[in-house]
C-alpha cells in the first residue's frame, strides 16, 4: 500500500515501538520514519511552521528538541506523542 505521496506506508506505532526497544533516541526514531515514508526535512518544515534549517539543527544535535519541538514534529509525521505509565508497556 502507498501513501498519498506514493511512498510505501509504514505502521509507525509498531515501527516507534520496535526502534523504541534497542534504546534509539525518539528524535532518531522519528528522523529515520521521515526517511522511511519519503518525507523531506522541508516537508516537515513547512508542516511545523518553521524553517528547513531549523529542522536540519535539530535533526543534526546541533539544537536541541525540546519535547514541545519532538511533539509538533511527530505531529508533522501524522503522529501523536503520547506518555503512558511504564508498568503498561
């Protein structure tokens, strides 16, 4: 199945998930899943309302995603951030 972008879909609950077991920060989570769906760091941009190289700075290390920034970005992935008690994972 393809996106609307023609990009294959990715089941990116399970996707986080999995990637979420072997310790990857969730900004690398959410980094190589844009990559995935073919999204471009100006896609994401536009969606957040800021600049491609504010994404690349924070996408870089070089400035760091506060968990405001990683919500509207995985928001711009179609996502939603979510917490929930440990004890239920």
């Amino acid at each position: 199945m393809a996106s609307k972008s023609g990009h294959p879909t990715v089941n990116a609950q399970k996707f986080l998930r999995d990637f979420a077991r072997v310790g990857a920060p969730l900004i690398h989570q959410l980094i190589t899943l844009r990559k995935m769906t073919g999204e471009r760091q100006c896609d994401i941009a536009k969606r957040m309302k800021v600049t491609p190289a504010a994404i690349s700075l924070v996408e870089s290390g070089k400035r760091k995603g506060t968990v405001d920034t990683i919500n509207r970005y995985a928001h711009a992935l179609g996502l939603r951030l979510v917490l929930v008690p440990k004890e239920t994972l």
